[in-house]
C-alpha cells in the first residue's frame, strides 16, 4: 500500500520557515521530511507522540506555540467535538493553525466527514483565514497524470467543486 504524503507536504508549504510546530495526531512524525531544519516539530497524539493528548484540553498555556498542526484529524472527531476542538487549536497557537482534512461532497459521501456549511462555521471566528481545496484522484491509471497535473495548478487558488474532496485551511491569528 502506498502511502499519500502530499497532505504533509502541503501543509509545510502553508507554514512559516522558522520556529516551533506542534502537529496533533502526528505520533509518527511524517511532516518531519517537509520541513526545514530550523523548524521544531513536536507531535501529540491519543495513542503516541511527545505528548499524549486527552482529547479535551491540549496540554499547553495559552498562546505558547507558534503554529499548530492538525492532518486528517478534525474528521475522526463527532461533529459536536470539533468547535472546540478549534477553540483549544487556537487557545495554543501563538501565530497561526493549519488544518488538512477530508471533505464530505455530493460526489465523495463519507458519514462524518466536514462539510462545506460546517467548514465556513468553524472559520467564521476567524476573519484572517486561507481555505483551498483539492481534488484526490488514487486510480492507478491516472495518478501519475494527476500528479503532474497539481504540480502546475497547486500554486493557484483550486476552486471548490464536487469532485474536491480534500481541504486546507490556515488560519493567521
């Protein structure tokens, strides 16, 4: 089984170049080969990572990290989790919060996963914020094609649309 790293590699293309990272539900640390050397990286996990995390109350003070991390996490969380999931993310966060996750679509129904509506209400406290979107195609036949197709459209602005099944959101506090 391949494993997709092109949500870690996003993601480090999202934060700054410098200073400490803190990647919730990261306990294997895949970000790590993304970033710069001059970048800490910390991981808290449920299960593993530098610090366990038990899913409430991240075990930080307010404001003492500079940017925080969270990939393919917020949808494992109920729905009524992840308000304030967010809110413990930012209480944390000196600077900004990147978010990478699945995306529930007419096209890509998964049970759980965000959604459009739930995504613009979590970000409504936020008004300096980032949100892109991208389409993942895994058929062995078209992924090579789909690779090099990103390398040339990721850099602009993807639009949301029914094939979109992945989002980005940074948030600039």
């Amino acid at each position: 089984m391949q494993l997709n790293y092109a949500p870690y590699k996003i993601v480090a293309q999202l934060i700054h170049r410098s200073g400490a990272v803190l990647e919730i539900g990261g306990s294997q640390k895949k970000l790590r080969q993304f970033l710069p050397a001059n970048i800490t990286l910390f991981t808290v996990g449920v299960i593993g990572g530098d610090v366990l995390y038990d899913g409430k109350n991240l075990p930080f003070s307010d404001k003492s990290v500079e940017t925080l991390i969270s990939i393919d996490t917020i949808e494992r969380l109920p729905v009524v989790k992840r308000e304030l999931f967010m809110k413990e993310l930012t209480r944390v966060a000196k600077k900004r919060v990147v978010i990478a996750a699945h995306l529930s679509t007419t096209a890509h129904v998964r049970i759980g996963l965000p959604t459009m509506k739930e995504i613009k209400q979590l970000v409504q406290p936020f008004p300096s914020h980032n949100l892109l979107f991208q389409a993942e195609m895994n058929h062995p036949g078209i992924g090579r094609l789909w690779s090099e197709i990103k390398k040339i459209i990721w850099d602009k602005a993807v639009p949301f649309n029914q094939s979109t099944n992945r989002f980005y959101l940074q948030i600039n506090l």
